[in-house]
C-alpha cells in the first residue's frame, strides 16, 4: 500500500525530473516559475509527465499551480477523486 509519503516523494521525483532540479531542493512552497524558472512549455510537460506516470487525465486550464505544494494537493485531489469514481460507478441501468 502506498503512503502519502511515498506519493509525496513520487511526485517531487517527478518534478525534478522535468525541471531538470534536485528533488532534495524542493519544499513545499517552492515556486515553480519564480524559484526554478520554469516556463509554460516546463509546466505542461510536468503535467504530461504526471499524466502518464498516475494514469490520469488532468484537467488543469481552469486551477492555478504555482507551487510544489499546489502540484502535490492537486495531484492527490486528482488520484482522490478517480480512486471514488472507480469504487462507485453511478447508478445502473435496469435491463
């Protein structure tokens, strides 16, 4: 079973990675343009990366990341809700 800790430690991986910083360096109020010069182009290939690696489809145009914190919250909101949507598939059609 996978701890939040390990889910933390999964996503700073992953932002490191693509933002080319030691995950070490990152904190939670680590700014993702101001403090690592990140980009429009970085951003999106984060999201990408984090994509492929949870298995989800974000949608980000309409929330606002700006830190590493905002990253690691949004991200287990995301894997939150597809975890519920997976143990309760709605209401079933009678046939």
């Amino acid at each position: 079973m996978e701890t939040q800790a390990d889910l933390d430690n999964q996503i700073y991986q992953i932002i490191a990675k693509m933002l080319r910083v030691k995950a070490e360096n990152l904190r939670p109020e680590t700014r993702l343009r101001e403090d690592l010069g990140a980009d429009s182009l970085d951003l999106t290939e984060v999201v990408m990366e984090l994509e492929v690696h949870f298995g989800l489809n974000l949608n980000t145009r309409e929330v606002h990341i700006s830190t590493v914190a905002e990253v690691v919250s949004y991200m287990k909101d995301s894997l939150a809700a597809r975890d519920q949507a997976e143990q309760d598939p709605g209401p079933q059609a009678n046939v």
